[in-house]
C-alpha cells in the first residue's frame, strides 16, 4: 500500500490564484519582437537575432485563463535567458496566438502564427492541441504542450514534447484518491465536454479495481440553465461524495442547486479545472466561502513549490512587473511552471545543438534532460550554460522538478491533493499521491 506524502506541516509558499487580464497580456507582449526564429541552423552565433516563440491557447472565451497562464510562463522563461545573453547569442520574444478555445479557430491561428512569427519553438495549445499541433509539428517545429488529452499518451511524433500529465493519469489519480480515502459511494459528474470526459474511463477503472461503487454516474450537458432532476437523482443515491469536472457556469448551477435541495455539499473531489481561479471565484459567489472551504477539494498535477529551480522561477515571475497583471497569481500554477521549464530547455537544448534550428536543435532535448551517470544537475539556464561552456553533460531539474520524457515524450508526474486556503484564495497541496502509486 502506498501512504500519500504530507505536506502541510512546514510549507510556508501556497498555490495562486489564476485570474489575469488575458487580452492586457497579449498586448504586451506583442510589443516584444517580431523577427523571424527559425534561424541559425549552423554552429555560428545567432548574436543579435530574435528568435519567436508562438504561445497559442486561448485568450478569449471561456477558457481566456489558459492565455494568461501561458504567457506568464513564456515571459517568465525567456527573461533569465536573455538576462544570460540568450540562446547562442539571440534573445527570446513571446507572441501570442488565439485559439478562442474552438477548434475552428485553432486551426486557422496557428496558421497564422506559423506563417507570421516563424517561430523557433511553440508552447501551447491545451485542449486545442489536437488541431493546432500537426500543424506546427508538420513544419518541423518544436512543440511543447500541457494537454492531458490521452490521444497523445502513445504519440510518437518526434517534435511534439508534453510537460503536463495525461488525463488518463489525472483519472487513475481521482479514483485512487478517493477509494483510499473512505470516499467509497461516491458519485461521478462530469460535463459531456471533451476536455472534461478524457479522464472519465480511467477514473471508473480505478475506483472500481480499488473497490469503489459509484452510486450515480450522470453526465450533464454544459451551461443549462438547471440541473435540478440531475441533482435529485444524485441526491437519492445517497453518495458520500462527488468526483466532478464541470466548467464554471454549470459547476455553480449544479452545485448551489444541489446544496439547496439536500442543505450542504458532501466532499467534492475535482481535477486541475477546480484550481482555477475563474472557477474557484464563481464557486464561492454561488455556495459561499465557508461551504467551498468544507467541501470543495482537487487533485493536480504536483509541483514542489521549493528548491534552486523554482526559486529562480518565482523570482523570475515576479520580477515581471507590468509585463503579467498580478504575476504573484501564478507562483504556484503548475502549467506556468511546466511552460517555463519548456523555455529554459529549449535554450539549452540550442547550446548544446549549436544551433537555433529545431530541426537540428530538438533530437538535444533529451540530453538536456535526462537522467545519466555522471551528468552535472543545474537548475536554471545560466549554471547549464557555465557546465556545457566547461564541457560536462547536463540535467536540468528546474521549477517543476526532473521532467524525465517517456519514448512518448511525456514527462512524468505525480499528483496532489489539495485544500482550499481562504488566505490566499487558492487550493494549496496538503498532500502528495506518489507516482509509484499510479503506475498501475
């Protein structure tokens, strides 16, 4: 049996708020440089140029959060970088690309990004990957993404490198979590969105193998106006919990409906979207504070919100300034982290390549990253760039820790559970699911 690890004793930093002006963002950094980046494939210099990295999620819409946070990401990535004199000599820039979070409109955006900003690298899409990333992949460019979407979990597409953990993970981790828990009669609603079901099939598996009985499994239809007969179905079931990823309007329609037929909520146990500050502050205006507090909890991807690596990232963040509105929102948001850790990697892959091209620069990735017998550890670009000048071989453990990539080129990751901390208005990590623990 695997014991979750413990984190609320001593942890003095806590998860943010995700909440920022996505169209503000966009505007600033458009204004950081429009050179073409897919330059410089040979071993010279690139001193002097700019080198284009498309971040392409949606900006507007009801998923605009996913923009700010990446964004926050890229700026917070390439600034020590460029403060480091840059990738062989040539500085970064961060441009924006909307996808309105439609794949209609994804496709047309990141023809546009590829055709405009020449990009030497991509971060982004998340749930839009699907649509946007053949098209920068088919272009032989570098794509770093945080989509959980399981179609990438056996991928083999040599430029595509995910740094966020499969949805079928977040499944198995949900389905732990509470079957190890006493949440054993619980029930599971979930949106009929695709971003919401990819994690519904591992969730059954691993909460039915581990001796779980869902006494209500009900999908809903997203943004209706009730749910009141979904509600009362559940209701009568008798759940001691709900195990639940909806969008924010349907999560305060369901569960202020639900919280007003049965007098209180019972624990929910909800995904990585749960954190999210645009849901957290439509949940709380709709059941209150002291009932979020109570009953609302999640499981995310984990990050250790300590050591050299996310040091470095924190004081990068927020040294910001008016480049991200509020940038201490993000000091916690793992998909910032991961987003900024592809930066850094990026820049040394680059060094060690001799080269900006990522058709010769992105086969370095993993040197850069994996684990290997005698390899030097650095946590930040400017210590990798002084152990690659003095000729040694390197791993990178930045802000999210290792980011070991699988033959898929996903990083693995474990999960936490967490707590909602009224103080600063975010869900904190009070506890760690070890990867051992999901790895079946």
């Amino acid at each position: 049996m695997y014991a979750d690890v413990d984190l609320t004793a001593g942890r003095a930093r806590s998860w943010a708020v995700l909440a920022v002006a996505a169209a503000a963002t966009m505007a600033l950094a458009a204004c950081a440089g429009s050179s073409g980046g897919t330059s410089g494939s040979s071993g010279s210099s690139s001193s002097g140029k700019t080198l284009n990295i498309g971040v392409i999620y949606p900006y507007t819409g009801a998923n605009a959060d996913q923009g700010a946070v990446g964004m926050a990401g890229c700026l917070s990535g390439i600034a020590p970088v460029n403060a480091a004199g840059g990738a062989l000599g040539a500085k970064f820039a961060c441009l924006p690309f909307d996808t309105k979070g439609d794949p209609a409109d994804a496709v047309p955006a990141a023809n546009q990004m590829m055709s405009s900003a020449e990009p030497a690298m991509v971060i982004g899409a998340s749930d839009d990957a699907v649509a946007t990333a053949p098209i920068v992949t088919g272009q032989h460019v570098t794509n770093f993404a945080t989509i959980g979407d399981p179609h990438f979990d056996n991928q083999t597409n040599p430029y595509f490198w995910r740094v966020s953990p499969s949805d079928a993970l977040q499944g198995v981790a949900l389905g732990y979590y509470a079957a190890k828990h006493n949440m054993t009669h619980a029930a599971a609603v979930f949106s009929s969105d695709l971003g919401a079901q990819t994690s519904v099939p591992p969730l059954r598996t691993e909460y039915k193998r581990l001796g779980g009985k869902f006494t209500a499994d009900v999908t809903l239809t997203p943004g209706q106006s009730s749910y009141r007969t979904e509600v009362q179905q559940i209701i009568a079931s008798h759940p001691d919990s709900l195990i639940s990823e909806m969008d924010p309007q349907s999560s305060t329609t369901f569960l202020s409906e639900y919280q007003q037929l049965a007098g209180q909520l019972p624990t929910v146990l909800g995904t990585q979207r749960t954190s999210n500050s645009d849901w957290i502050q439509a949940v709380i205006a709709a059941i209150g504070p002291a009932s979020f507090q109570k009953s609302i909890k999640s499981i995310t991807p984990y990050v250790p919100l300590s050591g050299t690596g996310y040091d470095l990232f924190n004081t990068s963040l927020l040294g910001l300034g008016s480049k991200v509105q509020d940038p201490g929102q993000y000091v916690g948001q793992p998909y910032t982290i991961g987003d900024y850790d592809s930066v850094v990697i990026t820049a040394l892959a680059m060094t060690v390549a001799k080269s900006t091209s990522p058709k010769t620069y992105n086969s370095f990735i993993t040197k850069v990253t994996a684990q290997s017998s005698g390899a030097t550890v650095v946590h930040n670009y400017a210590d990798g760039l002084k152990a690659l000048k003095d000729g040694k071989t390197i791993q990178y453990v930045g802000a999210s820790g290792p980011l070991v990539f699988d033959k898929h080129h996903s990083a693995g990751r474990a999960f936490s559970f967490d707590d909602y901390d009224p103080n600063s208005k975010s869900m904190n990590p009070s506890s760690v699911i070890p990867g051992t623990a999901l790895s079946g």
